[in-house]
C-alpha cells in the first residue's frame, strides 16, 4: 500500500486528490488545482490582435495550439508560451512539487451573499482558457463548460478515500468503561467495535449474534463512513445518468448524447458489459506488468548480490595487485643488490690491477734509478783502463734496462671509467606498460539455433559469446563428427562466428560444437548440435572441374561441347556413403557419337573419354548398344542403346558397394562395377554432337532394394 501512495497524490498539490478530474491526456488533477493553474489565452476570434502584437503565429497555429505544449524547460514552470500566450502578470506561485500556479486573472466579483458559489459549484472560467498538463505538459484550450467539461474520477477518489482510512490512528473499543483498549473487529449489524475481551463478554458467537459478521476495524470503519455509490452522469447532460459506452470516443455516454449529441452515428455498448471487458483487459494486463514486477525484484536482489561480490572481489583483487607489484619491488630489489655486487667487483678489480702496475713500476723504477747513479759515479773514474774493463758490460746492462721500459710498460694496464653501463629502458618500458591482462579462459559459446542450418550435403552454423561475458577471445574451434557416431575432429579454426562445412554425407546425423580460446587457454564447449543432412543428393554440374570446351546452361544442368574430342564434366557433390541415384537426358544426338557417363576421381583426366584412366568408372553408349569401361578396359557388351529424348540413369550404391546403369528405366547389363570404396564424383564425358541435361534429388528406382549399411564406411 505505501508503494501506491505516489500515484494518489496530485502532481501541482502534492497532497492527496480532492474532487480529481481526469484531463482529456488520461492524467489526474485536483479541481482545484485545475483552477489555479488556468491560464487565458488570446481572443481566437480576433486573429488581428494576435498579429499585431507582432508574435506571428498563423490562425492554423493558434488553431493548433491544444496540441502543442506550453511548457519552458528554462524556467521548470509553465511561465513561457512562445508567442501564443502572453506571459501572466500576475505573481506565480510554487506547488510543492515545484509546479508554477498562477492563481486566476480575471477580476472577482466582491464577496457578496448572492453572488457566492454554491457547494460543489465552480467558480466562472474565463473565456478561452487554457490548462497544461502537469506530467505530460499537454495543453488543451476549454470551452464554455469550462472544468465541468471534465469528468470526475470518482474510482481514484474511493481509493483515496480507503488509503487514508487504512493509514488512520488505531479504532478504540466502545464499551470499555475507563480506558479504551483497541478495537480489534467490529459487528456490521451492530454497528460497534469491540476489543477482545468486550467481544467475548458482549457479543457472544452463539444464538442471535452467531450470524452477525465481524469485519476488521478498518474496513468497518469504510463501511459504516460509505455512502450510497454515486451514479455518474453526462458532463453535456447534467441531468442524464451515463449508461452507455461509445466505442469511437472511449468514453461513457448518456441517452441524450446518442439521440442528439455527437455520438449518434457511433458504435455503442452497454456500460456493464464495456466494464466487465476493460474489467478483465486491465487484470490479464496486470498479469503480465506483475510478471515483469516480479522480474524486477529478482533482478535486484541480483544486482544487490552483485554489489556484493564486487565488494568482495575488489578486496581481493585489490590485495593481488598489491602482493604481485610488492613481489616486482622485492625482485627489483634483489636485483640491485646484484647489480651493486658486480659494480664493486669490478670496482676492487681495477684497484688491484693499478696497485699492481704501480708496485712493479716502482719496484722497477728503484732500479733503475739505482743503475743510473752506479753509471754517473762510473763515469766519474779517471782510471781510463779501469772504465774500460766494466764500460762494455755497464752499457749492454743499460741497454738492457731501457729495453725494459719499452712500448706499453709506461701505459696504464685499467682505465678509470667503469664499463658497466645498466640497460634500465627495456624494463622502464614494461613498468609503463604494466597493465590488467585477461587471465581466464573464455566461457562457452552459445550456438545461435535460428540461424544454423543444413542444405544438401553443407551445414552452416553459428555461435556468439554470452551476453554479460567480458573475457577477450582469440578464436574459435568448431569441431564436428563423422557422421556415424564417430570422434570429433577439427573442421574451423579462426575469428569468424559463422562457419559454413562442405563436402558431408548424405542423409547423415552430425553432431557439431564449437569452443573459444585466448591466450590463457581452451574454454568449454558450447552445447552440442545435433544436424541432419540431405536424404537425396541435389547437385549440378561443376564449371570448375570442366574441360575448358564444356559449355554449361540452364542454371549448370545442361552440357555440352565444342570440340570433337570427348571432354569430361562433374558434378558439385561427392559421395562416399549412403545410395544415389540421378538420371541425364539426351536433349541432341547427332552423327552417333559415344557418350560416356558414370564416376569419377577428383584428379580424372579431362580430355578423354571417360574410364580411359583408372580414375573413371563408366558406361559409354552409342545407337545399338553400350560398353563398361575402366582404365581403358572394355567390358559386358549389351545391346540397347540411346537417341534423343533417351534417359540414362546412374545409381551408386555404398552399402554394397556396386556401381549400375539404366536406360529408360530399364537395367542396362549386369551390375557394372563392384567392390567400391572411397570418395567419387557424378561424371559425364561427351562431344559437340551431344546435349545432356543433369536431373538429380530423385528416389531410388522401385526395383532396387538397397543392402545394409557397411558400419565402417569410408569417411569423406
């Protein structure tokens, strides 16, 4: 109930509905809020005026004016009516909905005895005033009825009536002495409230008062404030009751109204049959707005649910993110206590080697400086043969020790700068990039059922991924059967979400599935699809395997050729399973040439009749009779043979494995090759003096019985 309470509460007011009347938009509105926010307009019967106040708006314009809204998004109110309504002078002012009420304009009479309403009546409407909707901002001009040409919603006002009564204070108990207790029922017949204990001590269920009825205060207390239902009657016939509905106008309407009003050409209805109709419309109506309420209700305590785990996901996320990026700065640490390790290695090396350079240059450099003063003291010796006799060596010794101090003695063996230079941009990069990746593989795909389909011996199918999923995917993987109950295998992998397979068996059960992947792996299968091929083979002639002097028509059912050569054709679709049966016509036969028509290989050859290679199984024909031939083998002569208008029939038969011919309808020899296994394509060799046309998807001849099924068929 306090759910309803915004809708019995007037849009201007704020207050709960007075006296409501329903406007011609289907919204309600106080009587006398109605009033307040009336607004005169300009004299329609004088255009001029409208025109020389300069607002240029055409007569059509202003005729218009109910349909167009009044409302100023600048000011939130109804203050501004571009140029069709002057703006009011008098002060407006606010409802406690934020509505502007512009009280009336018109001057009032002064408040004398006999000029005062009577109760119920309503006040004189100015001419040609106008009212706005305060919800749609649907503007309507009144005519001379003014408000009384409004009806009065007397059903919102009986439930307003009743949730103010369900909202008053507690009933008090009539026959407690001192203090009343509260009334928990109360008798209609009575008409008393009773608490507990009085009821049992006054009203007894039992002789006179066990067929009273006992209501709850609530109601009893409507009951007993209820007054006789009022009978509505005609806002143009005040003294008509309405009984009727016009079906045109959707509204009730009086006797009066169908004899002279407007109403009198227009389908009627009797009121209470029209009532029990939008009676039900309204509650199979309620029926589906509950369903979607219910909806609603789960569907937020989902969301509320969803708050939740977001909270506790976010936690929790929150603590990964911290540990992982405290995990880099403790392997970052580590690592520049690495790096600071080599820096002083190689810091301590290049002290020890100069230390080392220095003691030897020293240790040498006292030597030298040693010999060099034993020399100029040698040379000081006036002893000519004394010099002599160590001059020779003294030198080679000096010799010898300048040879010492040669090329890279006297160059530093370490130089002072440090060639350890830290690559730190790579992995400055990475730390700019350091970003959320996806880590979940991605959820099932969801096969779309209406858009997957089979023709002939091709099956298309279509996925997409789960609305609400946001995991990145890579591709897809569709993987189908081999019709016969086998393993899955592989037959799609890419981005696409559409996949059309070829090249199936006939009258075949696939089953198919598809799954998504990423980079952090394979997601579930979708749910598995179960196909069914084609029964009958529907095929045509294939321009791309013909021999370039093949000439196709008629939708690539009719062959023939331009050379005199034979020249091989074949059909679009291979077979490997199952039993097919087409038949060919001879439209031309001209000259008795010698068609061939059977099987073929993929890779048979073209330019020569067909079964000339192992490739073909074949039967050729002329006017008196025919030949079965492969790998250039001739065999079973047969008398018969074909002309214009003649039909040849080829059924290929995987059961058993056997190859047959007809013609018209008739067995032509023995069975004509056996022992058939792998994949072959519909074949026709023919030259330029023949026309064939192709006619496929047809049944088995009557009087065949095909054998059973070879379990471990060959998969195509």
């Amino acid at each position: 109930m306090d759910e309803m309470e915004e809708e019995l509460k007037c849009p201007v007011c704020g207050s709960f509905f007075r006296e409501p009347i329903i406007l011609p938009c289907s919204h309600n509105i106080c009587l006398a809020c109605a009033r307040n926010i009336l607004v005169q307009t300009p004299d329609a019967e004088s255009p001029q005026s409208s025109r020389a106040s300069g607002s240029g708006v055409s007569d059509y314009d202003y005729l218009d004016l109910d349909k167009m809204s009044l409302y100023s998004e600048a000011d939130s109110g109804y203050g501004s009516y571009g140029g069709f309504v002057s703006a009011p002078t008098t002060p407006c002012q606010k409802s406690p909905n934020g509505v502007r009420v512009f009280p009336p304009s018109v001057p009032q009479p002064p408040p004398q005895q006999h000029l005062l309403p009577q109760p119920g009546s309503l006040p004189p409407i100015p001419r040609n005033s106008c009212i706005t909707c305060p919800q749609c901002h649907r503007s309507l001009i009144l005519d001379d009825r003014g408000l009384r040409g409004f009806p009065k919603n007397r059903v919102l006002e009986g439930v307003v009536d009743r949730y103010q009564q369900s909202k008053a204070a507690a009933l008090k108990c009539q026959l407690c002495e001192k203090s009343p207790k509260e009334a928990t029922v109360m008798c209609e017949q009575c008409d008393v409230f009773y608490c507990d204990p009085c009821r049992l001590r006054c009203h007894p269920p039992r002789g006179p008062l066990a067929k009273h009825r006992l209501v709850p205060p609530a109601q009893g207390r409507i009951s007993r404030r209820a007054s006789p239902r009022k009978i509505s009657t005609c806002t143009e016939h005040e003294l008509e009751n309405l009984s009727m509905y016009c079906v045109q106008c959707k509204m009730p309407v009086c006797y009066q109204c169908l004899e002279e009003g407007k109403h009198g050409t227009h389908e009627v209805k009797a009121l209470g049959a029209m009532w029990k109709l939008h009676k039900g419309q309204l509650s199979q109506a309620l029926n589906g707005l509950s369903d979607r309420a219910t909806e609603a209700k789960e569907f937020l305590v989902q969301l509320r649910n969803m708050v939740q785990h977001i909270q506790e996901n976010g936690v929790e996320f929150e603590a990964c993110l911290v540990a992982q990026c405290d995990a880099l700065i403790d392997a970052l640490n580590r690592r520049k206590a690495q790096l600071l390790a080599r820096v002083n290695k190689e810091h301590e090396h290049k002290l020890k080697v100069v230390r080392d350079q220095i003691s030897h240059c020293t240790v040498k450099l006292r030597q030298t400086t040693g010999l060099m003063e034993y020399c100029l003291e040698v040379i000081k010796e006036n002893d000519p043969s004394g010099f002599l006799q160590i001059s020779d060596a003294l030198i080679r010794r000096v010799l010898m020790t300048e040879g010492q101090w040669g090329k890279g003695t006297l160059t530093p063996r370490m130089t002072s700068d440090f060639d350890l230079t830290l690559d730190s941009g790579p992995l400055l990069q990475t730390i700019h990039q350091l970003d959320f990746v996806q880590m979940k593989v991605p959820a099932a795909p969801i096969l779309q059922l209406e858009e997957c389909c089979t023709q002939n011996n091709s099956a298309t199918l279509s996925w997409k991924q789960p609305p609400l999923s946001t995991i990145a995917v890579d591709g897809y993987i569709l993987e189908l059967d081999d019709g016969n109950m086998g393993p899955f295998r592989e037959v799609y992998v890419g981005t696409e979400t559409i996949c059309t397979v070829d090249g199936l068996h006939f009258n075949s059960t696939y089953k198919s599935r598809v799954k998504a992947f990423n980079a952090s792996g394979v997601g579930q299968y979708s749910k598995t699809l179960i196909m069914q091929t084609s029964e009958i083979a529907w095929f045509t002639f294939d321009p791309a395997s013909a021999h370039p002097d093949i000439i196709l028509s008629n939708d690539n059912l009719t062959v023939s050729c331009n050379s005199y050569d034979d020249r091989v054709v074949m059909g679009t679709s291979a077979f490997s399973r199952g039993v097919h049966y087409w038949e060919m016509t001879i439209d031309r036969y001209d000259n008795h040439p010698d068609p061939a028509f059977g099987i073929a290989r993929a890779d048979v050859l073209k330019d020569v009749m067909l079964g000339k290679d192992d490739k073909a199984w074949a039967m050729y024909v002329d006017n008196n009779r025919s030949w079965f031939m492969h790998n250039n083998s001739h065999t079973n002569r047969t008398d018969g043979g074909i002309g214009k208008g003649a039909t040849i029939g080829v059924l290929l038969d995987f059961s058993r494995g056997i190859l047959i011919f007809l013609i018209n309808d008739e067995q032509q020899g023995p069975v004509a090759f056996e022992s058939l296994e792998g994949i072959y394509y519909p074949a026709l060799s023919l030259n330029r003096n023949v026309q064939v046309t192709l006619h496929t998807g047809l049944p088995i001849p009557d009087f065949y019985t095909p054998g059973e099924a070879d379990p471990n068929g060959s998969v195509c």
